[in-house]
C-alpha cells in the first residue's frame, strides 16, 4: 500500500511555556522549541505499521520552510521511506485551504492509495485532511483510532466519537484519514536516528514545480486570518482562595457544605 | 606375606589389565573434556570485543582477595563458609586427583617432593580437606534439599527448580570424597593386617574413620574395595570434569577467569563497542546489545560463571519489590540461550529475534535502577549494568522505548533537561526573592569567574521542591568561603541517567555541551550535591577539573575549621544516613557524610545492615522518576520501613531523588508525622554556626 | 440580510445542548441575521427533533432520508451541499461529527471555513472577527474571515449561552426531495461502546477528578482517599488514562464520559475544553492546581493554587474531622 502522510512542525505544547511578545500581538518565539506535531507523529507509526504487514512504502509530505525539513528527517528516521518538502515564499500565510491545495497538487503527481495527516496540529482547528479529501474527491474520516486493513478496495476504521465510543466505519481506497491519538505507541526516534538519515535526498518542490497558480494559496489566497494573538481578560474567574493552607480549606469546606459536596 | 595390588597391575576377574582403565578414563575424559571445551568457546570468539587486560595489579590483588581468599562469600555466612570449605578443600585435593590418574599407571605414584615429610604433611591436610568438603557437602544437600532457603527458588516463569542438579553434583563431590578415602584406608587396613604396620593418619578424618572400620574387613574384600574405589574416583573424576561445563557448576573452571577479568573501574559505563572512538560512533550499524552476540566476551563468560547462589537477586532492590526484574535470571536465561543455540553436537543456531523478544522482556530490561547492589555482591564478578545499558542501547537504535520515557528524553534533546523547562530558567532559584535578598549566586561566563563550579543539575534547578538543596548548597559554600558560580544557562543534565537508559548519542551531546562550558568557565573544582551529577562528572566525563560531593566539602572545611557546626538542634530525634548508591556503591564515598552527620555534637545516629555497600535504592533517579515500572510496592516504602525498624525518627540523604523518592515513601508508608526525610545540605545548613 | 444556517446534531430523538447556543453564536456574528436550523435524520426521531427545533428557530428546514438515519458525515455533507444556497453561512458544532462534516462541506459549498470559534466580534464588511484558542488553549487568537462567498464555522460546544427552550412556532420546511443523489463511499457499520468500568462516575453527585497534577499512578490512592472521606468517585482527565493509569469509563470529556455532577473538584487538571465539555450541568467546581495560569481557573467557581499532592490528604483529614 502506497501511503502518504502529512505533517507539520509545530512549537512544542509538551516542552514550552508560550508567552506573548512585548507588543502583545504574537508569541515570543524566541526560546520556542519545534517538533512534529504530536497527532502526525501517530500517523506515520500507523503507516509505517501497516507497511511492515501489508507491504508498499511511506511518504512524508510538509508544507513549510527549510526548517520543516528537521521534521520529515525526524519520521523518516522513525521508518518513513521517501519525504517531500513543499515550499515556496507564496506559501506563506496559507489558511486550511491553502494547505489542503498545495498538498492535493502533490499528491495528484503521485499513486497514493491511502494519505493520513494528524486529527490536529498546533492550532487546534483540525481542517486539513478534511478539505483535501473534498478537493480530491476522496472519502475521509476523522478522528481515527484503529486501523484494520484486510483487503485492496476498502479498509475499516474506527473513529473516537463522544462518550468514549467507537464508530466503526468501511471506507474505500483511496481515501484520505486523519489519525487520533493513541492509535498506537509511536516508536522512539533519537540523534543517532536521525543522523543515519541526515544525508538521504528530500525533493524540495515549489509552486511552479506543483502547477499551483500562487495567488491561490498563501496570503493573497487565504480567506481566514489572524490577526493577533492574546491572553483572554480572566473576567468573572474562579473566586481564588487565599490565606495559610489550613484557611483555605476551612472555606473551601464551608463552600462545599454549602453546595451539597459533603 | 602379600600386599596389596595397585589399579596399575590389577587383573580384574584374573585376565583383564584394570590398567587399560586407567589409561583410557583420563584419555576420553581430557578428550571429551577438550571438545566440550571448543564448543563452549565458540560463542565467546563470535562475541563482541571487551578489553580486559588493563589494570593488571589490581587484577591480581582481585584474585587473590576475590578468588583465593573468596571475601564475598561470608557476606552470606552459612553458604559462605560451606563455599570457602569446599573450595579450599577442592584445591588442596587438586594435587592428590591428579596424582590418583597417574597412580592408575603406576602404582604407588607420588609427585616429585612428595615423598618425604612434605607428602607427610599433605597427607594429613588432605584428608582433613576431604573430611570438610564432604561435611560441607552434607550441610550443603540438608540446606538445598530440607531447609530450601528462598533465594534458591526459581520462579515458574524462569524455568524450572535447580535443587535436583545442585543435589546431584553435591553427591558426585561427596562420591569423589568417599571413594578417595576408602582407596587409601583400604591399602592401610590391608598393610596393617599383612604386617601389623599402623599408618599415621589424621584422626577423625574419613580416611580414619574407614580405616577403623575396614579393620575386620577380609584381605580379598580389601582388595576389591580398593580397586573399586579408584575406578569409581576415576570416573566419577573424569565425570565430573565433563560434566561442569554443562551448567552452574562451569564455575569450578571460569571462576578465576572471570575474577582475573572482572570490572576493575566503578561508576563508569562500558563504551558502545570497544575499540570505536566516539568521534566513530556514526560508523556503528547497529548499537548495543539486540543480539546474543553482541554481549562482549567477558559477559558470555559471566554467563557461563554464575553459580546460580542467588545473592544478586537477594539484594537486588527491583527484585524485591516485585518488578518483573531478577539479575541472576538475566544471566541464567542467557546461559540457557547459549546452550540451546551453541549445541554440543549440531550446528551453531542464529537466532532471528532480539533478546528483548526471546528470553527477555522490554519492561525486564528498563526495571533496572543500576544501583550496582547485584555487582557488589556476586562472589565471581559477574557484572550487570553494563549488560542493562547495552541492551538498552539496542532497545533505543530500535525505538523501543516506553512512551513514558520518550517525552523527557525528547526535552533533554530540545531543551537540556527531563522537564522541557526553558534553559533561561536553570538558574531561577537563585532568583527567590527571600534567598536573592541575603545571597547571591554568580553565574559564570564572560563576566563573572570562580575558583569552583556549582554543578546543580537538573532535577535541583527545576523541581520546586528540590530548589531547596540548591540553596542550601549555596548558602554552605559561601560560608565555608568557597569562590563559587553556577553555568545558568550554559549548565545542560549531567546525562547520567541518559547514559545508563542506552540514549548514548544524546549522553554524547550533553556530555560535550557541559564539557564545553565547564572549561570555558576556567574553574579548578567543581561541586555538585546530586550523586548522579557526581558520578556522570567524575567517572563519565574525560578531562574535567577535580569533582567533589557537597559532603566531602563539608567534612573537609569542619576540620580544616572553615565551618563550625552546633549541636543537635533536634536532640530528640534519632537519625538515619541513607547511602545514595551512586555516592556510596559507585564511588565508594561511604564516611564523608557520616563524619559530617557526627560532627554535630548531640546527634543521635543509627546504622542498619543494609548500609553502605549494601544500602538499598531509593527507587532510581533521573529518567528512573518517568519511568512506570510494574511493582508491588516501592522501594522507597521498603528503605523507609528498615530505617523505622532501627528507630530512627529522620532520614537524611544525600541525593535530591533519594529525598524525593523517600518523601513519597513516608506518605505511601502512612508514617507522616512519625518520620521524615530531608537532605543532607538541610540538616548542615540548619546546623550552621 | 445575512442568511445563517445551524446544523443541529442529534441522537435518539433529541438535539444536543448546542441547538440552543447556536442563537446566542448567530447574534454575535450579526444581530439581525435570519437563522434557520438544519436538522437531518430519517423517521420519527427526525420529525421529532425538527419539531423540537421550531419551538427556538422561525425556520427549520429538514431532510429526511433512509441514507441519513445515522449521522454520516460524507452523505450529510452530499445533502446540505445540494439544499444550502449559496454563499449561506453554515454553523457546526466542533464536535466529533462537526470535525468530521464541516472541512469538507466547506469546500463543496466554496466558502471560507473557520473553525472551533468561542466567541463572534461582528462583521467589518466581508470579514467576520471571532476569537478561537491555538496551542491547546495556551493562546488565544483573533481571526478574521471572509464570508462574502459565504462560511462554514464551527463553534465550540458550551462557549455561548443557551437560549431558553422556547415556544415559539417556526415552519418546517422539508427538502427532503431536493437532498439529491445521497450514495457514499464510506459506510458506517456500528458504534463499540465503550467498556463500562467498575464505577459509574456519571451516577456520582461529587467527583474527585484528577489530572496531571497527579504526577505518579501510586499518588491516585491519595485521591481516592479524599473521594472516599467525600462520599465522592474519582475521575479524571485524559492524560491519566492515556498513561492507563486508570480505565477509560472514568474519563471526562468530549472523548470520554460526560457527567452532570452537583459538585466537581478538578485536581491538578489544567481545564482544556475537550476535558471541561464532559462536564455538564453547571456544578460547582472546585480547582486546585500549582500553575496560577492553569485555564481551570477561568471556569472554576473556587480556585486555590497549591500542590494537589499536598492540599489533597490536608482536606481529607479536615473532613474526616468534620
């Protein structure tokens, strides 16, 4: 099976604490750490297990700069065969759809039977596996956390629905899937990993190399912006308890006597 | 008048030369010997390279102390003292065996010098040797096979029991002593009766006690006896010989090979692959230990040396508290791997699964604190942490690490430190308000210099908890007047854990950050109150100035009088110094704390057992805290209950995860309020004058 | 006049809490949009549902459908992209079916898309400004949109404020007939639920609920022994049961369990949105977490900042000297 998986570098949420810049209106990346995004990580375990039984090979795909290139390193040293950096400055800015454009132009230069990207990466919108299978006309589930591939037509997923539930699906090949965590245990990738990988070739293809018409994407073509970034006013937070621990919980347990908690 | 005939010119049945026996037992015996032998090298010339040849005169004093004189044994007294009987009694007797081959040839052989008082001599320690082994074979079968001490058990999903194999060969030891001795009383009965000639022998030997009751024996059973009993020593010898290496008991051949080759440094970590620079590591296919041959040679003689006592697991604290880790099956499921794939007949078998699939498992291997409490006890050298570390190495190059452990190791990577906390943050305890108001901590780098670097790692810079000890070690070295600085941002996890949990590159990167920034620093000393930082620093890390743990300062500015301690604030309360193992096991710094605990007048101290070289571990550090062992219970809970059995009310340690290890163990134990636990530099600092 | 439409998820027969937050999202973005509720399904729980919907919304518009009978996102999308006009702005809610729908309808319907909004600030000419989170709610940002092609947005469940039940009598259109060609290529085959544990934390009137603050699997006995002193049931976020430190049936949140508890104190959990959308029904929360940061405290009613592992066994003795 020939699968494709997207990622995306993104700063650290396990390894940062983000403060905003001295203007207010952007995170001081300053002393940020980058990885791939978290959700992506289990994706590429998921190909990569369903290559070692099935057989085929993995690539990983990013839209991003020079220094996207550390993450597809990254997965490629964790068992990923072939990785592909799309970049170009009339990138830059891209909303969900623009990404979801840059990759369906990449992935229509290819014969990918399954593409799986992260449930979510670091803005939380969980946007992009959706919309390019739209653009490709490919079906699609989200959430995903099992994977049960038994023949060449169709496979069977399971989603993570409310309640803790499953919701197990038939989906046909080719279809696009985006990987919730826990799906698997993803493997360990250390230095030396990825120095045995430091040297493989990593095609870097722009928007001419992709066909793709530049006001369609990046800034120009983004039809949802930020604009900044804040910290939320705290307004009607919780009453915060104060005095010597003793004091605190002698009103906390007034309180909790109060609300039927005792 | 008759004598007796020698197994060299008797004529069994009349017609048969019982001397072709005598000729062919030692030929198919050294014969098979010699093969057994060749198959059971082929392993240790297909393992990978170990370099044991350093270091000579401490390999001798080893042999003589570890070996000949067998100082490990009555750490374990009975089993001790029965080993140290039967050994020595195996080595005085090892003259008289082989003179009994040649005897078969020749009868009345004796070694050249043997036939005057020397052989008189001998003769008398000789047959009190057998006498002891044979008792000590005796007690030996009664312990195995009655009283079953529980260290001996083989839990069922190791295998089956050994008693039946460790019985068999006490019986074959005793034979060899029984037969031995009737070959000799017999002759003497025999002589007394034809010539009333009384032989001196030692009294109440066994040769003595036959001899007295052979007294009434008729000449022509003597005689039968005596032919017998060579034949059955013979080959029960030759047997035996043949039979060691099949088993636990290859120790009788490997043992003074594997002592002569035993780890002679402490605290260091064996290189990836010796004879491989680090600068080459790149070049490596493979890291660690994935396969059977990837152990080192001196590891598959371990293998082959154990002798099954169980000492190793006795002490080893995983072990004791359930987690699925037992040392000594680490090296016996390996041996039993080598047997199967290195057969005696057949072709040698390459198995296609890692160790971690085959005989090991995953959570086995991570079980491990290193705490090094199975190396200082095995009475043979048989090593241990650096056979975690290599196949934790292999684990890592395979990306078989718990989830667990892959966050921290992934902040190390980025940020320097297990937490993923920012690097401008290391020295932010410094920066408390109350301590910033009366002290301050130079942080060295362009501007600043000092005579001695603070070395405080990360779980000191981070924890908000164990921030404390970093004050503390502070507010000591300034009034000892130490010139010191801290590297702040610079300073990077010492990777002592890193190191020992098989990450080697990452260990590597750390490693030359620290080294970079510790002599770009230009300090002379430095100064650490974390063990582990102390270990890695001192035994890991090359061309470093001079480390010292906060409490071999502190002793040595009490008695230079830098620093003057009052007496026991608290003299109520009774305390207990819990050795940290990689201050105490791994560097042997056992008195320094304990001379600055009494150097403060009043104190009340108690000492256990398990102290010192024997102390038990905490429950791990560094990476150790992130790791999620099966248990069940801490080992913390157990250290904390044996220092209340000795009544001691505080435990003072010297290692920030001791402290926090022992803080959850008192909680976890129910003991809050009754003990507590607290750092050494807590108990100085609050005793400064 | 800006035409909104609110997609109303629903199971046996009722919809969920968000029918009633869409309002409250529709006049953040323009007071004076006509919101109509789209609602799909087959039989009666649909025309049930729908029923329901007119009773809050002047327009409801309904597509019945064998095919829709269960919620499948790529033929629900098939039926709002052949009934939605264009350039229509399209609610969702960022649940897992919205997560699933909307990406998607989105580009059918070639409009802008905006995702997991907690608050509208108005439209400046074609740009609607709301505000979402990144990070997982370590940031908040502001984001403009697009809508002169029209939108999809989805909001986040339990941002805005409910509006009353209502009894208002809309008119249900249905274009069940106008839905088209509805054949897919995924199929939904079944729901696994999810194994029930030994304890129902949803029948618990107090929880004690537990996040990373725990740090160790050996210190959950420590909250079990304050829930016990409490009369209470311990729970958790989803980090513990990631760590498989306890079973999956004592999770709250969107993927976990969702619990309507008179009393929920939240210990040493930071309070992301995916963890605080399980729990329903406005109860009294307690929080205690070391960071004074930690966005709990934006949802708590109490707040103390202090380490769980300490201030936790303090409360249980204080209660048990009660």
């Amino acid at each position: 099976m020939e699968i494709l998986v997207c990622v995306k570098r993104v700063p650290d949420t396990a390894e940062n604490e983000f403060e905003l810049n001295s203007d207010g209106n952007d995170l001081d990346r300053d002393d940020l750490v980058y990885s791939v995004n978290e959700w992506d990580n289990y994706a590429v375990e998921e190909a990569i297990q369903i290559v070692d039984k099935v057989g085929g090979s993995v690539t990983v795909v990013t839209v991003g700069d020079d220094e996207a290139e550390e993450v597809l390193r990254r997965e490629m040293a964790m068992g990923a065969n072939n990785g592909v950096l799309l970049a170009d400055d009339a990138f830059e800015g891209s909303d969900g759809k623009g990404i979801a454009t840059i990759l369906k132009a990449e992935i229509e230069k290819g014969s990918y039977d399954l593409i799986l990207t992260g449930a979510q990466a670091d803005e939380g919108a969980g946007q992009v596996g959706g919309m390019l299978a739209a653009m490709l006309d490919y079906p699609y589930a989200s959430l995903v956390n099992k994977i049960e591939v038994d023949g060449d037509a169709k496979i069977k997923v399971g989603r993570e629905i409310e309640g803790g539930n499953q919701e197990m699906n038939e989906i046909e090949l080719p279809c696009v899937l985006s990987i919730q965590t826990g799906i698997n245990e993803p493997r360990y990738v250390g230095i030396r990993g990825i120095r045995k990988v430091a040297k493989v070739e990593i095609p870097e293809k722009d928007a001419g190399a992709l066909g793709i018409d530049a006001s369609a994407v990046g800034e120009a073509g983004a039809k949802t912006k930020r604009v900044d970034y804040f910290v939320p006013d705290m307004g009607d937070g919780a009453e915060m308890l104060e005095g010597s621990t003793d004091e605190i919980i002698e009103q906390l347990i007034e309180k909790l006597k109060a609300k039927g908690g005792l | 008048m008759s004598s007796i005939i020698g197994p060299a010119s008797y004529q069994l049945f009349g017609f048969f030369p019982t001397i072709i026996l005598s000729f062919l037992l030692p030929v198919i015996g050294v014969g098979l010997f010699t093969y057994i032998m060749a198959r059971r090298i082929a392993p240790l010339v297909r393992a990978n390279p170990d370099y044991r040849f350093d270091n000579i005169p401490q390999r001798i004093i080893n042999l003589f102390l570890v070996w000949l004189a067998q100082i490990r044994q009555p750490r374990y007294m009975l089993a001790g003292v029965l080993h140290i009987v039967i050994f020595a009694g195996f080595l005085v007797l090892s003259i008289r065996s082989t003179t009994l081959v040649i005897v078969g040839l020749s009868d009345g052989f004796v070694l050249p010098g043997f036939d005057g008082a020397l052989g008189a001599v001998y003769n008398f320690f000789k047959d009190y040797a057998a006498t002891g082994v044979l008792i000590a074979c005796l007690v030996a079968a009664v312990r195995r096979g009655v009283i079953k001490p529980a260290r001996y058990a083989v839990p069922e999903k190791y295998g089956k029991d050994h008693t039946a194999e460790a019985i068999f060969v006490l019986g074959v030891i005793s034979t060899l002593m029984i037969s031995e001795a009737l070959f000799e009383a017999s002759e003497l009965a025999y002589v007394l009766r034809e010539t009333g000639h009384d032989h001196f022998v030692a009294p109440l030997s066994i040769t003595w006690m036959f001899k007295a009751m052979l007294g009434t024996t008729s000449l022509d059973t003597l005689q039968g006896i005596h032919v017998a009993a060579y034949y059955i020593h013979d080959v029960a010898f030759f047997f035996f010989l043949c039979f060691l290496p099949m088993g636990k008991h290859f120790h009788v051949i490997t043992s003074i090979f594997n002592v002569f080759f035993m780890r002679v440094k402490k605290g260091n970590i064996k290189p990836v692959m010796h004879g491989v620079s680090e600068e080459d590591l790149d070049e490596l296919e493979s890291f660690g230990t994935k396969k059977l041959e990837d152990f080192t040679w001196k590891h598959m003689l371990d293998f082959y040396s154990c002798a099954d006592c169980g000492r190793c697991s006795d002490q080893c604290p995983a072990n004791a508290v359930g987690r699925p880790l037992s040392p000594r099956f680490i090296t016996i499921k390996a041996r039993d791997l080598i047997f199967k794939n290195y057969p005696m007949t057949g072709e040698i078998y390459n198995s296609p699964n890692l160790l971690v699939e085959d005989i090991y498992t995953e959570d086995e291997i991570w079980s491990c604190t290193t705490c090094g409490a199975c190396e200082e006890e095995c009475p043979l050298g048989i090593e241990y942490i650096d056979k975690m570390v290599d196949l934790r190495r292999g684990m890592v190059d395979e990306g078989m690490v718990p989830q667990s452990l892959q966050k921290p190791l992934k902040a190390l990577e980025k940020r320097g430190n297990p937490y993923g906390k920012m690097e401008k943050k290391r020295a932010d305890w410094a920066k408390d308000k109350e301590f910033k108001a009366e002290h301050s901590v130079k942080v060295l780098g362009k501007k600043e210099t000092a005579e001695t670097l603070y070395f405080v790692d990360s779980i000191t810079s981070y924890d908000d908890n164990i921030q404390d000890i970093a004050k503390r070690t502070a507010i000591i070295l300034e009034k000892a007047g130490v010139d010191y600085g801290v590297l702040g941002k610079e300073e990077k996890d010492s990777g002592n854990e890193v190191l020992r949990f098989g990450e080697e590159m990452l260990y590597q990167s750390l490693k030359e950050d620290n080294t970079e920034a510790i002599l770009a620093s230009g300090v002379k000393e430095i100064v650490t109150a974390d063990p582990h930082a102390y270990n890695a620093l001192k035994n890991d890390y090359q061309g470093l100035p001079p480390v010292k743990h906060i409490s071999q300062v502190v002793t040595e500015k009490v008695k230079s009088g830098d620093l003057v301690l009052t007496s026991c604030k608290e003299p109520g309360k009774v305390f207990f110094y819990h050795d940290p193992c990689y201050l105490g096991r791994h560097n042997g710094l056992y008195e320094d704390p304990r001379e600055a605990l009494d150097a403060i007048d009043n104190l009340t101290r108690v000492e256990i057992e398990k102290s010192r070289d024997r102390s038990f571990c905490c429950g791990g550090g560094g990476l150790m805290l992130f790791y999620e062992p099966e248990e069940e219970t801490r080992m913390g809970v157990l250290r904390v209950n044996m220092a209340a059995e000795a009544g001691a009310t505080v435990i003072v340690t010297a290692c920030p995860f001791c402290l926090v290890n022992m803080q959850d163990a008192i909680k976890v134990a129910g003991k809050e309020g009754e003990m507590e636990a607290m750092d050494f530099t807590q108990l100085i600092e609050q005793h400064l004058a | 006049m800006t035409q909104i439409f609110a997609y109303i998820p629903h199971k046996n027969g009722a919809a969920e809490d968000v029918a009633l937050e869409y309002p409250e999202a529709a006049k953040k973005i323009d007071a004076g949009a006509s919101v109509t509720a789209v609602v799909t399904g087959s039989g009666a729980d649909l025309d049930k549902v729908a029923g329901d919907m007119a009773k809050i919304y002047s327009e409801v518009i309904k597509v019945d459908n064998a095919a829709l009978a269960y919620p499948n996102a790529e033929v629900v999308r098939k039926a709002l992209t052949a009934i939605l006009p264009a350039n229509a702005i399209v609610l969702v809610a960022h649940d897992t079916f919205g997560m699933d729908l909307a990406p998607g309808l989105s580009v059918k319907l070639d409009s802008a898309y905006a995702a997991d909004a907690i608050d509208f600030e108005g439209v400046d000419g074609d740009a609607l400004k709301l505000v979402r989170q990144e990070l997982g709610g370590a940031v908040s940002t502001h984001v403009t949109t697009d809508i002169s092609a029209g939108a999809v947005i989805t909001i986040r469940p339990g941002a805005f404020a409910p509006v009353d039940g209502g009894s208002a009598s809309g008119t249900i259109t249905d274009k069940s007939g106008d839905a088209g060609d509805l054949a897919a290529k995924r199929t939904f085959i079944e729901v696994v639920e999810a194994e029930v544990g030994d304890v129902d934390i949803t029948k618990s009137d107090v929880l004690v609920s537990i996040g990373r603050g725990i740090e160790d699997e050996d210190n959950i006995e420590i909250a079990q022994e304050l829930a016990d002193a409490m009369g209470a049931v311990v729970s958790c976020s989803r980090p513990i049961v990631d760590a498989k430190w306890l079973e999956k049936s004592r999770q709250v949140g969107t993927s976990g369990q969702t619990v309507k508890p008179k009393v929920y104190m939240a210990m040493g959990i930071s309070g992301s949105f995916q963890h605080m959308g399980g729990v329903k029904g406005n109860p009294f929360i307690v929080a205690v977490n070391k960071n004074p940061k930690a966005p709990i405290f934006q949802v708590a009613d109490v707040g103390i900042v202090e380490d769980i592992l300490d201030f936790m066994p303090e409360l249980q003795e204080a209660i048990e000297d009660l």
